[in-house]
C-alpha cells in the first residue's frame, strides 16, 4: 500500500527500515509513513503493527535474505531513497565473560547487518540518483559502559563505517550519518527495569543521569531520523548526531561540596 499523503517532508521516497517491529525501529516506520513515503519495515517476525507498510521477515546478518530484500524492494519500487540501519542487538557482560558465539552474535547484527543491507542498497540508490543511510550507533560507540564490551565495541564500528560510507559514496549523492541515542523507553528498556528490585527507583535513577531529567522515546529518534533522510539535510553526511538529553556533555553530579570553601577549579 502506498502512502496517500503527498505533500510530506519524504513524499515519493522508498524507505527500508530494519529492525521495524518494535521500539524505535517501529517509530520510524510509522514517522516515515506519516511523512508520506512508502516503506519497507524488516524483521525476523516479518510482522509490523504499521498499517501501510509493507513487512518482510528476514536476517539482516544473512546476505540471502537481504538480497531477497532488496529484490523486492526492486521488484515493488524500482528504486531506494532511503535505509535506516536500527536491527541491534545487546549483551551484557565483559569480555571475560563473554562468548566467542555470543561476540560473533552481537557482531553479525550490529555490525554484519549494516554492512550487508547498505552494500545491496547502493546499486538501488544509484538508480535513485542517490540516498540517505541512516545508522542507528549509540553514545556507547564514543564512551563505554561497563559490562557491555561487544556491544560498545560494535556501536563504536557503526560510527566509523557510517564514515567510510560518506566519504565512499558521497559523490554519488549518496549520504550516510549516525543517531547515537542514550537511553531509550522501548518495552525492552521497560523489561529491565521492572526486573530490578525498586523498579520506580530504577527509572528515577536512568532518568537523573541526564541533564534533562528524563530518557529519550522512540519519537525523538523517529523525528531526527526523518530529518536525515529528508531532502533538509542534503549536506549532512558522515557526521555521528548524539541525542541523549545531554547526557555526555559533562558531568551531572555536582563535585562543588567535595572540594575546600572558596576553591574553585
């Protein structure tokens, strides 16, 4: 089904988003059919909750399915002017701890996958006369959380092959940037802090740590993704954009009592 709203900021533009079942990869989707473009949501379900959309299941680690996806995306739309690289996948521990299956796991998704859907898009993107690829990275690929070792390893690869895409296929018209969100409220995010054992406190804490006293939602990330793929940010490409309520602007607890009366740093 195409979109039937023709005047919206990606009106006439084909978009594939993966990963476009749920969190953020749904609120893209749903963001980007609003703005009149049709869009093609991928993910292992092969389900979306996106009326207008047009769902495919598939692995984006494995290069046969995202073959098959571009094939269709060829086959319905001739064209791509759009890719939004969000399938990810997280593993909490440190590399002491962490599998060679489980480090190959994290690394298929996160890294493999961008690799294998922008490599396939490109040809339909020239035929486009060119496109916007948007990586979904996070603040983890500049700093590192703790316990996280193959997840902030991958988000940092992300950011740099967001760069060699930019600076490789710029002059084909073709742009390539990087969200690099905090802490987003997806159900998943949900799940882990009603496990904990002050769930309330939990959230107040993941909230705190940000200058804005709050996490971001799936919205905000739709709403600065759709400006990266919209024709308002025809020069902007290899950059890497932090949203994370300023989060890793400084610090935001206040050392200013720790240290002796009239001492200023």
């Amino acid at each position: 089904m195409s979109s039937t709203n023709s005047a919206g900021r990606l009106a006439g533009k084909i978009a594939v988003v993966t990963g476009g079942s749920r969190g953020v990869g749904e609120a893209v989707v749903q963001r980007f059919l609003t703005e009149g473009a049709d869009v093609v949501a991928v993910s292992r379900s092969g389900v979306s909750s996106s009326d207008g959309a047009v769902s495919v299941q598939g692995d984006v680690s494995s290069e046969a399915d995202v073959i098959a996806l571009m094939n269709t995306v060829r086959e319905r739309f001739g064209k791509l002017d759009v890719l939004v690289n969000n399938a990810a996948v997280e593993y909490e521990a440190t590399i002491e701890h962490t599998s060679v299956d489980d480090w190959d796991r994290v690394m298929a998704i996160n890294v493999r996958g961008p690799f294998l859907t922008a490599k396939h898009a490109l040809p339909l993107m020239r035929e486009a006369g060119g496109g916007s690829i948007v990586n979904l990275a996070s603040v983890d690929g500049f700093w590192a959380e703790p316990h996280l070792a193959v997840y902030n390893t991958s988000k940092g690869a992300v950011q740099a092959f967001t760069r060699a895409l930019a600076i490789d296929h710029g002059r084909e018209n073709i742009r390539a940037n990087a969200i690099c969100p905090s802490y987003v409220l997806t159900d998943m995010l949900s799940q882990f802090f009603d496990a904990q054992h002050d769930p309330d406190e939990a959230r107040a804490q993941a909230a705190s740590i940000h200058p804005l006293n709050r996490m971001s939602y799936p919205a905000d990330i739709a709403n600065l993704a759709l400006w990266l793929a919209s024709d308002e940010s025809s020069f902007a490409t290899g950059q890497s954009y932090v949203l994370d309520g300023g989060l890793t602007a400084g610090r935001t607890v206040d050392l200013s009592r720790l240290r002796p009366e009239g001492q200023h740093s």
